[in-house]
C-alpha cells in the first residue's frame, strides 16, 4: 500500500511540473521551443527580444516580437508566464 501510495505522490507531482507555465523572461531557447506553438525561431525572437528591452513585463508585450499577434498571445497564455502572479495584467 505504501508503494502505491508513493507512486501516486509522485505521479501527481509531476503532473503538476509538466503544467507548469515557462517563464518567457528565464527560459532558455529549448524550454520556449518545447511549447506548442513556439518553435526554434520564434523562441529566439522573444530571447533576442528580453536581451535588447529587458524582461517582458506581461504577455501582451509579446506582440513587439516578429511572429507573434493577439491570436497567438491568446492561444499561449495558459503555457507562459512572466513571473510570478497573474502575467496577463499589468
């Protein structure tokens, strides 16, 4: 019973981590790649983006990066955000 237990613990927990949202102001070129919807160029837009404005202060901000609209933004909230809090306000 303990065993099973664990197992579910930490099945549960890693759920968890995998619905984790990704900081576009931290993460690395992979981690922005491995969300549906980002691939390696527009991963790197919103790095290049960070590096030469500094960090994203909401999700919407992604719109000055190429590649990147309201229906885009919209379909990716669920799978970014820039911090801590609620990232699409601000």
């Amino acid at each position: 019973m303990k065993h099973i237990l664990s197992f579910l613990g930490l099945s549960l927990a890693g759920i968890q981590i995998a619905l984790a949202a990704v900081n576009i102001n931290t993460a690395s070129q992979s981690d922005l790649d491995g969300v549906k919807g980002i691939g390696p160029s527009k991963a790197q837009a919103i790095i290049d983006y960070r590096t030469k404005n500094g960090p994203f202060k909401n999700l919407d901000e992604l719109k000055n990066v190429k590649g990147f609209g309201d229906k885009s933004i919209a379909k990716l909230k669920g799978e970014l955000s820039v911090g801590g809090g609620d990232s699409s306000k601000k």
